[in-house]
C-alpha cells in the first residue's frame, strides 16, 4: 500500500490506518530504539489494538 493513493473519501479502515502510523511515530514506546538505532519492536498494547482495529476495517 502506497499513501500516495490516499482514498478521497474516508473509509474506515483509512480511519484506522492514520490513527495506527500517528500512534507508532508518538508513541515512546513503539519509537525505542536500541544504540545502533533499530527499533527494538517493543510490544505496545495500543499500538496492537489500534493494529487490529486496522485490520478488522480493511475485512469489512
Ligand atoms: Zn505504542
């Protein structure tokens, strides 16, 4: 999926979608990194709702 074919009309799972990448780029801890600056994946229960929220939108 490319965010250049953002959808001129708002779908639910576009909803979900912009709400999960705000999330991951605010969020300290799905932003962690490690000293080499990897990101070290850290679980985040927001982030996985807001993931199946996402997901669960797409299906529909
Ligand atoms: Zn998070």
């Amino acid at each position: 999926m490319t965010l250049s074919a953002s959808p001129t009309v708002e779908t639910p799972w576009w909803d979900a979608y912009v709400r999960l990448s705000d999330h991951c780029v605010t969020c300290p801890t799905c932003t962690a990194v490690d000293q080499q600056g990897t990101n070290l994946r850290l679980p985040c229960t927001t982030a996985r709702q807001l993931s199946e929220e996402h997901r669960q939108a797409w299906r529909t």
